[in-house]
C-alpha cells in the first residue's frame, strides 16, 4: 500500500484530467453587471454591513452583531 494519502491522489488525478479537459468554468471578468447582479450586490454588501469582526488576543477574530438590541437575525 502506497504512503500518499488519499487526498493527494485525488488531488493529483483531478490535475490530470483538468490539463485534459481544461478548467470546470471560465467566465470574462470585463463584462458589464447585469441590474439584477448590481441588485444582488448592493443587497450583499448591505447584510454585512450590520456585522463587526472583533478580534482576540490570540489573534482569531470572530463577528458579532452590529446593533445588539436588534433580534432579526436570531
């Protein structure tokens, strides 16, 4: 039985057949956003924005609610 773990032969026959295949997917990054992607954004981009990180002393970091009366997201 081979020493190489599982996930290091997995990893390296998905290599293998994406230089046969190509890349799962490949999209231009210089296109123009949709209304309904600018939509999806600025709605993203709003949600985590009630959210702050702080941070430890032993350097994890972890988020906590923004306002912490409002029970919405509970």
């Amino acid at each position: 039985m081979s020493d190489e773990r599982f996930v290091h032969r997995l990893m390296r026959f998905t290599g293998r057949l994406r230089a046969i295949f190509g890349p799962a997917q490949s999209s231009p990054l210089d296109h123009e956003m949709t209304p309904e992607n600018k939509d999806l954004l600025s709605r993203q981009e709003a949600a985590t924005e009630q959210w702050v990180s702080v941070s430890r002393a032993d350097g994890s970091t972890y988020l906590v609610p923004r306002d912490p009366t409002d029970q919405s997201l509970r």
